[in-house]
C-alpha cells in the first residue's frame, strides 16, 4: 500500500501529503511569479533601448 493510500485509510504521518503537495503548488507557482516579473522587467529593458535607437 502505498502512502496516499495509508493516509487515506486513516493511518496518521508526522508530515500529511496534502500538505506536502501543498507545499509544492506554493513552491512552484512563488517560482513562477518571480520568473513572470523578470519576463516584464526584461520586456521594458527592451522596449527602452529600441525607443533609444529608433
């Protein structure tokens, strides 16, 4: 039986997997984030210098 299964049958973990698999959401979508704003940051740093040289 695997751990999900355990866990679902009653038998208690000192770490749940909801939480684990919560955690994991949070983790990739904070890394997500961070990545979106340096997209925009990268975009502006752009569209600066082609209005410099054009």
């Amino acid at each position: 039986m695997d751990v999900i299964q355990q866990e679902a049958s009653g038998e208690e973990f000192e770490i749940p997997m909801l939480l684990i698999h919560a955690q994991d959401h949070l983790m990739t979508s904070m890394t997500t984030k961070d990545l979106a704003k340096e997209i925009v940051e990268l975009h502006q740093k752009m569209q600066t210098l082609v209005t410099n040289y054009s």
